[in-house]
C-alpha cells in the first residue's frame, strides 16, 4: 500500500455525522456538514448527506466546485466571507454565502442578475472571537442595505466563536443572537430561515440542555471527521476519534544517542528541541514532515514519543519498540494536523467504502491499481483531483478480491 496515506473509513463518518444529526434534531437544529478538511471529496460528501445533514459548507469555493463538477446533490454554503475577484463563482456554484462586507454583497448582486440567479446571504455577527463578523451596532443597516440589493435574498444571520480567540459559546452569546434575530425580524418585518450558532464548539452547550433560542444550524466539520469538541479536545461520547488516521513509514530505525553534539544553533524552523538526558534511545525516522502535517497535531501509537520534524522527516523514540525500516505507524490526528495533512499532495488519499452507500459517479478518470505483491489484491481506483492535480485519492471497497 502506497504510503504515506491518510485511511478514511466512511462508515465511521457516517456513524458520527448520523449521532450528531439525531441529537441536534432533539433540540431543533439542524446540521451544515463543513467540508473544507476533505477537499471536496464526494465520497465523503456523499456519506454526509446520507447521514441525514441538510447543506454542506466549505470555505474554499475551488472544493465547493470540484463537488459541483462531481455531481453531489446537496445545497453547499460558503461559509467564508467571498472574495470580489470570485463573486461570479460562487453565485454560479453556491446557493448561500456568509457575508460581512457590503461591498461585496453588492457585486454578488451584479454577479446574481447577470446569471439570472436568486443568491442566499447569511450576514455574519461579531459577537466577541473577533474573527469575521458585522458589529452589533451595525447589523441593522447592513440588513436594510441587503434588502434592497436585486438578486440577493436575506436568508439569516450567524457567528462564529472558538476559532480565532478561543471565545467559548455559552447561554450569554447565544442568547444574544436569539435576541439579535428577533430583534431584525420585528424591525423589518420579515422571518429569517437561518440562525447559525457556530460551529463544533458549540456542541457542548446545544446538548447540554439549555435553551437553544432561535439557533436552528451548527457548521459541523472536527467533531463529525474526528469525533472531538474543539474546545477542549476531547473525544464526544459515541463518536469515532479514529475515523481518519495517517500512516507513515519507517525509513531509519538506529539506536542514537538521546542528546545532539556540537555547537547548537538554530534548527531548520527556528526552534531547538528541549534537551533531553535519557542516554541511548531507539530513534525512528518515518517518511513525513512539517511540509506534509503538524507534528505538534498527530497522536502516536501508546509508548511512541514525538521528538521533533523537519520538513520531510518525522522523528520519534521507539521506546521498547523496536522498528524496522518498511515498518508503518498509524497516527490519530487533531484539526491542524488534518487540514494540513488531507491538502498535502504528498499523502495519498484511502477511502474505505461503504458497501451499503450508492456511490456518486465521479467526473474525474479512474484508473486501477492493486496493493504490492504478497499483500490481498484490492478493487480500487486512484481519483485525480481537480483542484490538485497530483494529489492521489484511492478508493478501497472492504472486500478484497477472491
């Protein structure tokens, strides 16, 4: 098997997306599935919407295509503020965008009637992350602007917290936008389809029990890939945490000493590694680096220590467990390592197909390949992508060949 590779079991995501819809139901919120972490996969697009999630939303409007292109049948959101230079792109491939900026909702609006085309805006709200979002104080011309504008329809309003200052979600700022809605819905006399509470973080409090208020969508990307709440990390009850693993290979297995020798400057990236005083260690090297993921974001295998990576190089102490070259590890990820490692065009791509799902038929050509000789054969495909066109992406049914 090619390697590196990142392993994508979509029984598990759909295991974890399905959890996530059923629970939020309960509380009348519905799920935007973010696909920004998968590069516009249809497979794994495929799986969310059959888990039952309402709309899929990217960030990055060439994923949103590449699905497009793929055939996927969902309504896709872009969930980052749109570029002017790519407003003629999303209204053709987007059905609603999250906005900040007048300016560009406005040329969203010469883009929608050029394409004679009805184009959905959420309009985003500060509410104290101080990432994107329109202030509070300001949001009620910004509603009266977009009312005005032809071919644009006001579909809601949303925030988002965690993300840039660690702001948490809670009773105090979801209430605050309950009441923000309300509060435009009486000014102009309208009814707005979307309240957008957040994203993953928000999952601790819209289970917990309180008062949801007008908060009927969550953006839902880390706890549905990974099975964890963002704002602390941990595994959500009944979730997979390993339904995306990476694979590395070992290139150097050799006892060394635990200490560097020499005069000691800077490292390739600035930092020293902190000094360690355990003598001789069984240090492994495996084929992966900082160019490829976030060391910092991969977990190893019980008794395996990170030491430290270069662009191409992942070092680790073996411990007791002494490797051999050819030998793989399988590493659990967290979002940073994710984001980095699925856009790596270095790591090959390995979906596990589900046998009951009907496969959406791709545009891309498909070409076969096996696994290397002694191991099972394997039906499967390599997909080439749109948006990077060396990137592999195989595709691996559970049933191996007789």
């Amino acid at each position: 098997m090619i390697s590196p590779r990142v392993e994508i079991n979509l029984d598990k995501i759909w295991h974890n997306a399905r959890t996530l819809v059923q629970r939020l139901a309960v509380h009348g919120i519905s799920v935007t599935a973010v696909t920004k972490a998968t590069l516009g996969s249809y497979e794994i697009a495929g799986t969310l919407l059959e888990a039952g999630v309402d709309t899929l939303g990217d960030s990055r409007i060439e994923n949103i295509e590449t699905m497009r292109h793929a055939g996927v049948p969902a309504s896709m959101t872009l969930i980052r503020s749109p570029m002017l230079s790519q407003a003629s792109r999303v209204v053709k491939h987007t059905d609603v965008s999250f906005n900040t900026e007048l300016q560009v909702i406005s040329k969203l609006s010469d883009c929608a009637q050029k394409a004679k085309r009805t184009h959905g805006v959420v309009l985003m709200v500060e509410l104290g992350d101080l990432r994107e979002g329109i202030m509070p104080d300001d949001l009620e011309n910004a509603v009266r602007e977009t009312l005005r504008l032809p071919g644009i329809l006001l579909k809601g309003i949303g925030t988002n917290l965690a993300c840039r200052s660690g702001v948490s979600p809670d009773a105090r700022n979801m209430a605050e936008l309950s009441a923000i809605a309300d509060s435009i819905e009486a000014e102009f006399g309208l009814r707005l389809e979307i309240v957008s509470g957040g994203n993953s973080a928000n999952l601790p409090w819209a289970i917990s029990g309180a008062d949801t208020g007008r908060i009927n969508d969550l953006r839902l990307g880390e706890s549905i890939l990974l099975g964890r709440e963002p704002l602390h990390r941990q595994p959500i009850d009944g979730l997979h945490t390993d339904a995306i693993t990476l694979i590395a290979e070992v290139i150097e297995s050799k006892v060394k000493p635990s200490q560097p020798w020499g005069k000691i400057a800077q490292t390739a990236f600035g930092v020293n590694s902190p000094a360690r005083k355990q003598g001789q260690i069984s240090q492994t090297i495996l084929a992966i680096g900082r160019q490829d993921t976030d060391q910092s974001g991969l977990g190893p295998p019980l008794d395996i220590e990170i030491l430290g990576a270069s662009s191409d190089h992942l070092i680790v102490d073996s411990g007791v467990n002494r490797l051999s070259v050819g030998d793989e590890m399988t590493f659990q990820l967290n979002y940073s390592a994710l984001i980095r490692v699925m856009t790596s065009p270095f790591v090959a791509k390995v979906v596990t197909q589900r046998s009951s799902r009907q496969t959406l038929k791709p545009a891309d050509k498909h070409y076969a390949t096996t696994r290397p000789e002694g191991d099972s054969i394997v039906e499967s495909s390599i997909t080439l992508s749109n948006t990077m066109p060396s990137c592999l992406q195989l595709s691996v049914p559970d049933k191996p060949l007789q």
